[in-house]
C-alpha cells in the first residue's frame, strides 16, 4: 500500500477508489435503462458511499411504513395547527360589517416532502386576507414547510456532497434519483441554484459571527483538496482550510472555514487574524495539525502560548511512504507501539527502538520521525481521557472524507463562493453529529492552570 508525502493531506486508499470518481455520474447515466427490480448483483457494482446515502432513505418495511405515516399525520397537524394559531392572531382585524378579514379559504395543493422517514404528501389550508389595502394585507407560509422546499435537511446533505463530487448542477436531479430513488424528482436544477445561493449568504454571514464569548480549549486545522476545482487552473493548488476546536463544555464546534493553501503561512495566517479580529482573544491550550501545515507557523505568531501535537495518522503516512511495501505493516504496528503506550516513558522507549530498528536500512523515514518527535508525545500532557480526540485531526477527516480528492480533479470547475457554502453545510451538518470529548469534565481542571503527566491529575504540591 502506497503513502503520500506529507505535504498530501491524504492518508489511505482502496482498490476501487480509481472508480469511485465517475460512480456517481455512471449510475446517473445508466438510470433510465435500469430495470425497477435490478437485483444485488447490480448494487455490488456501485460505489459503496452511494449505497450508504441511498440506504438512509429506502424503505419498504412494515415499520417504514407506519413511521411514514405516523411523521405524515404529525406533520399535518403541525401545519393546521400554525394555520390556526396565524388566524388567531390577526382575529381583531375585521371590515365594516364586523367580519373576520384573515380567514381560511380552502386547501393548497397538495404537495410532496422528502424527509429522512420518506415521501410525505402534505395539503396546507390556503389563508386570504380580505383587506382593501393590498399593503396591508398579510401572508401566511408555514415554518415547518418552507415555500419552494420540498426537501429535509437530510436530503439537503446530498446536495453538498455531491457538488464536491464535482457533479454538475445540471446532473443534481438525475444523480439525487440514483442515490435515493424517484423520491427525488421535486428537486428541479431551479431548486437547486437557488439553494446554493441561499447557503452562499448562511456562509457569508456565519464567516462575520462574532466570536468574543468563544473560548476554546483545543483546536484542529487541516487543509482539504476536493474533487472540484475552484474557479480556474490557476487555483489549481488551493484547498479549503478547515479549523475547530472545542469549548470548555468538551462540545465541537466548526470555527472557519476558508480557501487558501495547505503549506501557506499567509494563507493560514489570514484565516487565524479573522477569527481574531472577530472577538477570539483567548488561546487555545492545545493545537492539532499535520506537520507539513503552514499553520504552525502562524499559529507560533498569532498564538504564541499554544502548544503543538502532530497528527499521528498524517505522520504515520509519512514514514510509512519512504519505506518499502513488504515493511510497512511491520512498521506500522512499531509505530502504534509509539503513540498508544500509556505513559510518555514508554512511548519514548518505543521510539528508541524503532529507530534502532529501521534506521540503518530506512534512513529517510527514520529521520521523518525523528524530527517531530517532542510534538507527536505532547498528548501525555493532558488529560487521558481526551487523548483519542487529540492524537490525529480525525474529528476533520471524518467530516469531510467523502469529499477529499484522492485522484484527479473533475474537468468543471466550481465557483469559489459555492464551494466554500458546500463545506460550509457539509461541516454544519455533520457538527450536529459530533460527540463530546470523552471525559470533558476534565477541562475544568485544564483551565484552573493543574498539570497532567502521562494524563493523570497531578496533587498540588
């Protein structure tokens, strides 16, 4: 198995990962020909995240149905409720005979939700406001059925995902209907440009927040490349930088995300000297990142007390590449022997011994390991109970996996704006996902200035 060089953000690979790119548009293309009852044999041919999207929202069992119908009835009642609850309100408005103005006046349309439980079919009573006024008169639109939306935030995760695909807009509604059926035909090109144009302005203001209540205890950063391009070939190199970090509550949280590039001091630093010129005055204890980020650099400058832990993922990646294949598993498992020993003693006692072990043959990834040595150990520090969050920059990877380019780029170039919104949904949805830190009730004692050695509380002395 092959390793990127570090300056690389990714970090693995699979045998149909070469395919993985045109899976999408290829089961798109071949839609129309598909018969209604394609057996397994078809689904094993297609790309394994589509049938993991396309499995959150297929039904058909017995319990499907009825919670179908359950969140259809709910939803119904929720609506006429709303409708009530608006006719109330206006009740004093009244003409000269002493009759109501804002009245019901039949049933909308029906119209057809895709939710995470399935196709609802929803009718909202029609509300008319019978001023003479037409400036005066108002309008009823209910907040669990947003005009023009006929899409759940569930749905509404694919359309990022597959933006960064590098699918095109003109593709969304043929690619939706690969991935979760022909639940998906409400969601028209015209639907889609306008959400993205609405999620381009949720992006822009999110980016101005103020930050001056924030504080956060740890930080990750890493630079992601995506299938799509952005704007041009002369971007060609840029990525989209993604910081968070974590409150004093041990919550995660999406701080910014911006374009720039990986290895630029510049880049990061501009990233760094928003957030705090936005309010983010205090500095984090602790920052996560893999070494080949021009993030540290700016962080040395703009966060001088911060302290440093590489990304072990990214670093184990590093070293495993300058070896030859037959080694690596070998290697990899001296390597694990470093970075899970419980105390900061032998984690050192095993870096010794892969030294000794792989430098003669293996000088180049030897020296690799070597040179990061103090900030890979840097976890032992604090608290145990927060070491799996703190050893790599997964909480980022994982995020945004799906969408990491692993090959080439998509011929289409994506707009700059667009693209920052898509990632900036993407990481907005799966933040509602995110656990809390493992032991956070140890961040009090963080904050208080008390030491961990090997992430064990020390007594004050």
């Amino acid at each position: 198995m092959a390793y990127p060089a570090e300056g690389n953000c990714e970090v693995s690979s699979a045998p149909n990962e070469g395919r993985q790119e045109y899976a999408v548009k290829q089961r798109t293309k071949n839609l129309k020909s598909l018969p209604a009852d394609a057996g397994q044999n078809h689904e094993r041919s297609v790309d394994p995240e589509v049938l993991a999207f396309r499995s959150q929202f297929e039904g058909g069992q017995p319990l499907d149905e009825l919670i179908r119908a359950g969140a259809q009835r709910m939803l119904q009642a929720a609506i006429h409720a709303e409708v009530d609850d608006f006719i109330a309100l206006h009740a004093e408005r009244r003409d000269e005979q002493g009759r109501r103005l804002v009245v019901r006046n039949g049933q909308l349309p029906a119209r057809e939700l895709l939710t995470g439980a399935g196709r609802l079919e929803v009718q909202q009573p029609r509300v008319r406001d019978n001023s003479s006024d037409p400036e005066q008169r108002v309008h009823f639109s209910p907040s669990v059925l947003p005009a023009y939306l006929r899409k759940s935030r569930a749905i509404e995760e694919l359309i990022p995902w597959l933006y960064l695909k590098g699918v095109s807009t003109g593709d969304f509604t043929e690619a939706l209907q690969a991935l979760v059926g022909e639940k998906a035909k409400g969601l028209s090109a015209n639907v889609i440009v306008r959400l993205k144009e609405q999620w381009s302005d949720e992006y822009e203001a999110w980016m101005k927040r103020d930050l001056s209540q924030k504080h956060y205890v740890y930080v990750w950063a890493d630079g992601i490349h995506v299938k799509v391009r952005l704007e041009d070939d002369a971007n060609k190199k840029q990525c989209i930088l993604v910081l968070m970090g974590a409150t004093p509550e041990g919550q995660k949280e999406l701080i910014a995300v911006i374009d720039g590039y990986r290895e630029s001091e510049q880049s990061w630093s501009e990233l760094l000297l928003d957030v705090k010129h936005r309010g983010l005055s205090i500095e984090p204890k602790l920052a996560v990142a893999d070494g080949a980020l021009g993030f540290w650099a700016a962080a040395r400058k703009l966060f001088p007390e911060v302290r440093e832990q590489r990304c072990w993922v990214h670093k184990t990646a590093n070293v495993l590449n300058n070896m030859p294949k037959s080694v690596q598993p070998k290697a990899k498992a001296d390597l694990h022997e470093i970075w899970q020993a419980e105390t900061r003693q032998t984690a050192n006692r095993a870096f010794d011994q892969f030294l000794e072990k792989y430098g003669p043959k293996y000088p180049a990834a030897c020296e690799c390991l070597k040179k990061d040595r103090d900030v890979l150990l840097t976890f032992y520090a604090f608290p145990a109970e927060h070491w799996l969050h703190l050893r790599t920059t997964n909480p980022i990877e994982s995020t945004f996996a799906t969408i990491r380019l692993r090959h080439r780029r998509t011929k289409g170039s994506g707009s700059r704006r667009t693209s920052l919104a898509m990632m900036f949904k993407l990481g907005q949805s799966a933040e509602k996902r995110w656990r809390r830190l493992n032991g956070h009730e140890q961040i009090t004692h963080l904050l208080a200035g008390k030491t961990f050695q090997d992430g064990v509380l020390q007594d004050a002395a």
